[in-house]
C-alpha cells in the first residue's frame, strides 16, 4: 500500500472484476476502501481455484487493501447502514445497472442529497444517452461489440477474445483516474461532488480503435486499420528452440538489424528510408525476421539484438514470470501483508512514487470481516438475526 489517499473512503459496491479491480487500485493507493458485498458475498468468491470458503485467486487478486461489509440493501436495516457509510464517505463506485441501483434508493440525487461532496461514480455496459442504456453486459459482450474482437478477423480471417478479462480491467482503469480527477476538482473548488459515468462500451471501442480508426480520422469513408499492428507476420519468432519478440522499429533499428541479418539489399532499400513506405511494407520486413530467426537458438538472438540495442525479449510463459529475475528482484508477487492470509503471492502495485515506501497491504478481506466494528463506529444498530458476525472476523 502507497499511503497517497490516506484519509479518503471509498464505498466499493462492486461486484466481479471492473469495480473491485479499481477498487483494489484505490486502496493500494491508501484509500479505506469498504467493500459493500450481499450476504452471500460477490460473486467471484465461489469460482476455482479455491483456498478456502470464500477465499478465491480472482477475488483475492481483485480484493487486497478493504473492508468488507455484508449488507442485504434490500432491507431497511442494509439501507440504513449504507446511508450512514455514505455520509462520511468521499466516493461510492458502483457497477449496477442504474435502473437497478435507482430501485434501492441509491440514485445520484439520492445519495449526493445526504453527501453533497461525495463523488458518485456509476461503471454501466452502455452509456446512459444512447439507445443501448440499461442492457447488461460482460467482458466478452464488451470485447465483441467494441470492434476489439474483430480486429482479430481483420489479420486471422475470424474474431478472438483476448485470453483476459481485458475489458474489464481496461474500464476499471478509466474508472481509477475519473474518481481521482473528480475527487481532484472537489478538492480545488470547492464544489459538490461530481457523478461520474464510465460506461464498458464506449471506453472499450475508444481503446480498440486508438490506432485503427486510420484514415477515417481524415475522411468519411476512409479505410480503417493500422497495418503494422494488422500484420499477420507481426507475431512472436520462433527460434531454433523457443519463441522471442524483436521489434526493429525506426530506421537506424531496421539498418543495424538488416546488417546483422546479412541483408544488404534491403538496409539499402530506397522505400526503408522513407517512414511511410518502411510502415506500409513492414510485412516484409518481419517476414525477413520470420524466416532467419529459427535458424539459431533464442539466446543467441537475444545477445545479439542486445548488443545493437533493438528492443527484444524472450517469449514467457505465464508459469516463467514466477521465476523471473527482475519479477523476483522487485518483489512484484510478493505478498506483503500486515495479518495472516490463504493468499501467499499477490500482484503489487507496480507504480513507484519517490519518497513514499510502501506500508503493509491489508489481505483480502473475509466476508463481513468489518460488520460489527465498522458499522457500530458508523453509528448503525444491526440485529444479530440479520447480521451475523461471520466465522473468523475482525472488528477492524
């Protein structure tokens, strides 16, 4: 934890991947994140692999630096306990379909009426202007309507989800800096809190067609595509015994890289000194890579690229980054937390900020492990029939 947001509460009513993602990016910053789950916890508690009931990789990994509060805010008492949290809170992120929220009692006017300041920020599959508000939606739904899927037709001849949840992460990084520059303006002017939409669909088709909107920037029926990334030859090498990526990219990388490859008619080219033509005819240039590079072994493409500086890697398996050299170096899965915990790895953050050495991450957070301190410090009375301490809380 980078102790940044030290002070700051965030209310975290997310569920899956998008929200607690940004969430977790909040906290690792130092905010006090509280995690609102239902009673039977988010979903992401229940899917393989498990270490525990309600211990999971993907919430464990989306999960670190919060408190977590089991409400049922269907009931008068869940609704109760939220509004008092929302009170002394600075932002509340939530991933429901607004209409759904709404119903609670949790609109905008709502939930700015009892905190003005507070910055609402609602991350919904379709913006709420446009003709697809309201419908629901999933990472892969998101990745196919965005255009992000098909630019796998447009070089392979058929679409391909990313094998991540790309979507959902991407959207969770517009929702981090949207809060924090909200929360920003607040701090500058003085003015109530803003509400913040950050919808999956939009954001998502504006990432995917960054660099492929191409000519249509320019013209109404321009082509789009940006071919060097189009390219069906640009794609990890294989080697005489493994796979590297090598991307020669300006025109010194491509003359130091053709020499080495023993390919004077090509360093000499009239077309690679030209920009334009070089990124037109780059297939070319990577077909060149792809028929000279199996005929040694990785590491001796390596050195050598290393040695003319043209930016290179060996090709990881997820399995290598555990044991990689600078992974292991910088502690990135290094679990750095200030109790016990199923999680014996995690992801830290990997930003760096100078002369703020991070403190200890809180774990993962059981389910409703903050119920009863929490919400008696928040000034709400819950039944004991209706709340539960769950097994194993803390009060913190």
């Amino acid at each position: 934890m980078i102790p940044l947001l030290t002070g700051c509460r965030i209310l975290d009513v997310t569920a899956v991947i998008l929200g607690p993602y940004a969430g977790q990016i909040l906290g690792d910053l130092g905010a006090d994140v509280i995690k609102i789950e239902p009673l039977e916890g988010d979903s992401m508690r229940a899917v393989p692999p498990v270490a525990e009931p309600g211990m999971t990789a993907l919430f464990a990994n989306n999960n670190r630096n919060k408190r977590s509060l089991a409400l049922d805010l269907k009931t008068a008492e869940g609704k109760a306990a939220l509004c008092d949290l929302i009170r002394t809170s600075d932002a509340l992120i939530h991933n429901m379909r607004q209409d759904a929220f709404d119903r609670l009692g949790f609109g905008v006017a709502a939930v700015q009426a009892l905190n003005p300041k507070l910055v609402y920020c609602a991350a919904v599959g379709f913006g709420s202007n446009g003709p697809y508000a309201g419908r629901p939606a999933y990472d892969d739904v998101i990745q196919a309507m965005s255009g992000f899927a098909g630019l796998s037709a447009l070089r392979d001849g058929g679409p391909a989800f990313a094998p991540s949840i790309i979507a959902d992460k991407v959207v969770g990084l517009h929702v981090v800096y949207a809060v924090l520059a909200a929360l920003l303006h607040r701090e500058r002017t003085g003015e109530p809190g803003l509400a913040i939409e950050v919808p999956m669909f939009e954001v998502m088709t504006a990432f995917a067609m960054n660099e492929h909107l191409g000519d249509a920037t320019f013209q109404v029926d321009g082509n789009l595509g940006y071919a060097r990334a189009l390219a069906p030859q640009r794609r990890p090498y294989r080697t005489a015994d493994g796979w590297i990526a090598v991307l020669p990219y300006t025109l010194p990388h491509w003359q130091r890289t053709l020499t080495l490859l023993e390919r004077p008619d090509l360093r000499e080219a009239a077309w690679l000194q030209d920009a334009a033509q070089r990124n037109l005819r780059a297939p070319e240039l990577y077909a060149v890579l792809d028929s000279l590079l199996p005929a040694r072994g990785s590491a001796y493409w390596l050195a050598s690229f290393e040695a003319i500086d043209i930016p290179c890697g060996r090709v990881n398996m997820p399995a290598d980054l555990l044991a990689d050299p600078h992974l292991r170096t910088v502690g990135l899965f290094d679990a750095r937390f200030d109790r016990p915990s199923a999680a014996i790895r995690t992801l830290n953050q990997a930003v760096r900020f100078d002369r703020l050495p991070p403190v200890a991450d809180r774990p993962p957070p059981a389910l409703g492990e903050a119920n009863t301190g929490l919400l008696e410090t928040a000034g709400t009375s819950i039944p004991e029939e209706i709340y539960p301490q769950r097994p194993g809380a803390a009060n913190s």
